[in-house]
C-alpha cells in the first residue's frame, strides 16, 4: 500500500471517528423534553444568574440531576443534553471530544 494510501485511510477514519463522538441534538432535545421539562421550563435556563458558566458546568449540571434522579443516562445521554441545552439556550464554547 502506498503512502498516499495510507494517509486518505487514516484521514477518512479520523473523519468517521469524529462523526461518530459527535452528539445528538435531536436525541439531546428528546431526552431532556421527557425527562426535565417537567420541572425545568425556559425560565430557569434564560435567568440572569445562571448556575452554568461555562459548557463544562453544563455537563455537570446533567450529571449531577442525573445522579439525583437515579442515574438513567449514560456517558452518550449526558452529552446529548449537554450539547442540546447549550445549543438551544447557552451557547458557550466547547472544545471537548463530544462537542
């Protein structure tokens, strides 16, 4: 196999690897509508004095409801609704993996 070959296989992995490890808006959007908006409507997200500063308080503000509703959502999960409630209400900058 060729260099250049083997450099285009390489690059077109790269590619699907990162297709792969991007979120879900969508799903993001679909857990959060089931699960949160019971008790969190646009209200809490557009105040003054958000708890979130910053896309990596996002995620924890996840987990951390996660956990306390008993810990439905996995690793994918947390980072559809991380990234769906940034998008939608935040717009911090991510540089994470799953951005």
């Amino acid at each position: 196999m060729s260099t250049h070959t083997s450099l285009a296989i390489a690059a077109l992995l790269g590619f699907y690897a990162t297709l792969s490890g991007a979120t879900d808006l969508n799903r993001g959007q679909a857990l959060y509508e089931i699960r949160c908006i019971e008790c969190h409507d646009v209200s809490v997200h557009g105040r003054q004095n958000q708890a979130a500063k910053n896309y990596d308080e996002i995620r924890k503000w996840v987990i951390r409801w996660n956990n306390t509703l008993g810990g439905l959502w996995d690793t994918e999960d947390i980072e559809d609704v991380s990234a769906y409630l940034n998008t939608r209400y935040y717009q911090y900058p991510c540089t994470g993996l799953q951005c």
